[in-house]
C-alpha cells in the first residue's frame, strides 16, 4: 500500500462488495417470503417495480465483473494506467487557462468519386447525408459540395483567419493538395501547420499493413511536394487501424498523431519501446454535426462551441486543457455556419489568458515542457 488514495480504494472495494451482498440477499429475502408481487404467496405492497427478482449487481465503474475492481495502474489495459493520478498543469504560455486549436480539413478532391476511378461517389459530410434520394451510379450532386469546397469554403475560411490574424492547423489529404493547386500554394504562403489526413480519404481500418505503410510514405512525400512543408503530425479518416501508429513511429519524421479523442491534453504512449506524443482531437466540437443533422443552425454551433469554452476556461484557472475546433470547408465555408465562426472567435477574443495556436506548437510545448519518461 503506497499512499493513503490507495488504502481508500482498497476500503471502499470492501464496502462496494459488502453493500451488493447486502442488498441482494435483502431482496431475495423478501421474493421468498412471498412479499413481492409475482412471487408466491400473498402479495406486498410495494410497487412490483421496486420487488421484483433481482437481476445480479453489476457495478460499472473500472469493473469487469463482481469482486474485480480494476486499479487503473495495475491494469493491464493501457488506457487506464495514468487516470488516478491526473495530468499535469498543462503551463501554456502566457498563463493561459485554455490552448484553442482551429482545424480545417482538407479533404476535397481527395474523396472516392468516378472521375478518380472509383466507381462511388463519396458522401461523407454533406448537405444530404443520410438521404435516399434514389441516385444510384455518380452522384453529381455530391461531388458538386465536395467542389463547393475547395472553390467557396476554402476562400472565405481563409479570409476569416487572416483577418482575425489566427493560427490554423491543416488536416490535409495528400491528394486534396495536388488536386487543388490553388489552395495548396495559399496554404503554402502561409504559417498554418500541416497535419495529415492520409493519402486520400478514405478508412485506414482494412488496409494491409503493406498498402498502408506505402500510403503514409507517398501521402508524406506528396505533401512535401505540393506545399513545401513536411507535416507535423497525423490524422486518419475518423479511425486508424491496429497498424497505424506503429507504422508512423517507423517511418519516422512525425512529432504526434491526433488519433484519439480520448482526453483535453497531450501524453505520451510507448510504441515498441519508443516514446510518441498523442495530441488527441475531438468530434465533439466539430462542424461534422452539421453533416450529421445533429447542428441545425450556425446558432447551435456557436453555443455549443461556446459552451465548451466557458467549461474549459473556467477548470483551467486550475487545470488548464486544449479545446480543437474541427472546421470543413464544405461546410463551415458556407455563410451562414461561418458567422457562427467568426462569432465564436469574436466572443473567445474578449478573454484574457487564451492560447489560439496550432497544434504543432502545442506538440513543440509539450515535447519542451513534459519530456517523454524515461
């Protein structure tokens, strides 16, 4: 036993296992005296909602099964090992209470459609998702809001962020960059960091190990070739794969992935005997609820956004954490969903102690701040 924190823990296991025993035995008592209704003999008053056979208790808290409560730090599974003791002050610079990182994915022109050879056109995240509409083959429809885009969205995110004089982080498809020269070269001339978003996009989940450590080299090297510009970190289409971060410690070259969206901070997680950085995302505070008809208007994106901000920015006067804006072209670059943006970045503008950066800075700060243990 180490600490005081430990022998609570071992205590309230003990109560946790005499209270279940307790209360099962107390309700099994009363179905075999015949005081619940259902049971035999005469029936109870109570409500039969409140008496009627129990189902065995299952606590669900860091337990697999009665009598085997899990300990976070002896656990098997690496995803609990560091929840008891907490993350560290996050130090941002300048004190700040909460780092805000604005992410645009560049997806377009890098999307499943038939003049890429396919034979399907891609309708993740537009304004008709979840709609039969009874098309079958290509769908131009769709391939025209994935085109609105790279030729509409990226413009007018591009004037918002350069007016407010805001950082940005790029999601970006290897394929979108070559498809669209234009926007690559403006991306290119700007200080946005690059994370990559894959080779096109499309799900890591089903890739060979081959197929998938050959589209992280080409997706690297066509970055590199399009914007000048190595990107910092990874991103895959919603999920990677059991191979993706082991495949991108091999390669090399890559300060962090954000292929997670289990926590507000960055840590770092062993990957065959290497230290790598985790700077997870969100698809919470993310324009992709509009794609899935969970956001109606641009005013239900601002106060959820803004919402967030007041959680966060009040815990970070003594727990600072990160909050990542996940923003799309094709559908934050339309202008009703950018007021809600340039609301947003008015309204977190107005406190003092906030971090706008770009996710490579807060992969560089943490790197500096909290180096990997030994």
């Amino acid at each position: 036993m180490e600490t005081i924190d430990d022998a609570r823990e071992i205590l309230s296991d003990k109560v946790t296992e005499t209270l279940r025993r307790d209360v099962e035995a107390g309700f099994e008592k009363l179905y075999a005296e015949g005081r619940c209704a259902g049971s035999t003999g005469t029936a109870s008053p109570m409500p039969p909602t409140l008496c009627r056979k129990p189902a065995p208790i299952r606590s669900t808290i860091f337990t697999v099964k009665i009598g085997t409560p899990i300990h976070p730090e002896k656990s098997h599974d690496p995803r609990f090992r560091r929840l008891r003791r907490g993350p560290p002050h996050a130090q941002w610079p300048g004190d700040a209470r909460i780092a805000v990182n604005f992410v645009i994915n560049f997806e377009e022109g890098s999307e499943l459609s038939y003049p890429a050879g396919d034979g399907v056109s891609e309708g993740g995240l537009t304004e008709m998702l979840g709609t039969d509409l009874g098309v079958r083959g290509r769908d131009l429809a769709a391939e025209s809001m994935f085109e609105y885009g790279a030729r509409v969205g990226f413009w007018r995110l591009h004037r918002i962020f350069t007016r407010f004089g805001l950082p940005v982080t790029i999601f970006g498809c290897a394929k979108a960059f070559e498809a669209n020269a234009p926007v690559a070269a403006a991306i290119a001339a700007s200080d946005w960091d690059i994370c990559s978003h894959g080779y096109r996009w499309t799900n890591h989940p089903g890739l060979s190990e081959a197929e998938e450590r050959e589209q992280i080299a080409e997706a690297i090297e066509l970055i590199r070739r399009t914007t000048g510009k190595t990107p910092a970190g990874w991103y895959c289409r919603y999920a990677p794969s059991e191979n993706t971060r082991r495949l991108l410690v091999e390669h090399g070259g890559f300060l962090y992935d954000s292929d997670t969206y289990n926590d507000e901070l960055p840590y770092w997680v062993q990957v065959n005997h290497r230290p790598h950085l985790v700077v997870p995302y969100s698809l919470t505070t993310n324009d992709s609820k509009f794609g899935r008809g969970v956001f109606g208007s641009g005013e239900d994106f601002f106060a959820f956004l803004r919402d967030s901000f007041d959680v966060l920015y009040e815990e970070g006067a003594e727990r600072p954490r990160m909050m990542s804006v996940g923003l799309h072209m094709r559908l934050t670059g339309h202008p009703g969903r950018a007021k809600a943006l340039i609301r947003f970045i008015q309204y977190i503008r107005g406190h003092p102690r906030v971090w706008i950066c770009r996710r490579e800075d807060i992969a560089r700060h943490w790197i500096d701040r909290f180096p990997p243990p030994n």
